[in-house]
C-alpha cells in the first residue's frame, strides 16, 4: 500500500508459504495414487501411527494400552480401514 516494501523477512515467509502449497499438492497426488493402486478399498487413505516413550515403567505400561487399543479399533475397522498404513 502507498508504495511501501514489504520487509525482508515478511518476503520470505511468503516464499516458504508457497513452497509448502506446492509440497501439499505433490504429497495429495502421492496419497490419491496410492489409494488409486488398490482397487478394492476405494477412498482408503492409510497411515502410520508413531509412539515414542522412554524406559520407565510407566511409560512402558501406558505402551501396552495404547497398544491394545489400536489393535482393537484397527481390527473393528477391518481390512479397509485407514489405520495402519
């Protein structure tokens, strides 16, 4: 506005901005591709589930529940279901 420059550091937000619109546009046409391969589960957007913990006891125990209620949801989703990519 009224001839002022935008400041450096505004310019390259801006730029990292529309890189990372153009990393999402890949990454949708990566993920469409992949549901596209398997004919059987049309709309199946699988992914991966990451847990990370230290080694104290209680952290291991909450693991294990966490665990186990993954497996569950995962096996009442069924072989078309999302989680476990």
């Amino acid at each position: 506005r009224d001839g002022a420059k935008a400041p450096a550091w505004f310019s390259h937000l801006v730029a990292s901005a529309s890189a990372s619109a153009s990393t999402a546009t890949s990454t949708e046409r990566s993920t469409s591709a992949a549901s596209a391969a398997d004919p059987a589960c049309p709309g199946r957007r699988p992914y991966h589930t990451l847990l990370t913990s230290q080694a104290t006891t209680y952290q291991a125990w909450q693991s294990r529940i966490m665990y186990y209620h993954f497996v569950k949801q995962r096996k009442l989703a069924g072989p078309c279901g999302d989680m476990g990519g």
